[in-house]
C-alpha cells in the first residue's frame, strides 16, 4: 500500500482485496461507500475531496469516522 493515496483509489483497493462480487452489487457498496467517506472527510477537512491524496494514516482515520457515522445513522 502506498503512503499516499486518494480516498477514491482506497475504496477501489479496499474493494478488490475482499474478492468478486456482483457487478450491481459493487457499483452500489461503491457509490455509498463514497458517500459516507465524503462526509467524514468533511469531518477532518471541509475542502478535502476523494480525489485529494491523503497520507494512509488519515485515510483510514476517515474509514474509522464513516463507519461511525454509518453506524449512529441506523
């Protein structure tokens, strides 16, 4: 994993290592999980985009924040 990487590029490797899906299937997990990562970015940075490119270790701080955001929505 490289250093640094945009959180678009991270939701793509995050993706291929959990294996073959449904094509719909990925399209859709891709769409919301860009959603709540864009939210959470916004959390750390309101002028932070998916395409900046962010040190791992604040990707995945804001893989931790959109999951605990995903998780007060329910």
């Amino acid at each position: 994993m490289p250093e640094r990487l945009t959180l678009d590029e991270f939701i793509v490797a995050t993706m291929v290592s959990q294996g073959p899906i449904d094509p719909a299937l990925t399209v859709k997990n891709f769409r919301e999980l860009r959603m709540h990562l864009s939210r959470a970015a916004e959390l750390h940075d309101p002028d932070l985009t998916l395409d900046d490119e962010i040190p791992l270790a604040l990707a995945l701080a804001i893989t931790h924040d959109a999951t605990d955001l995903e998780g007060f929505r329910a």
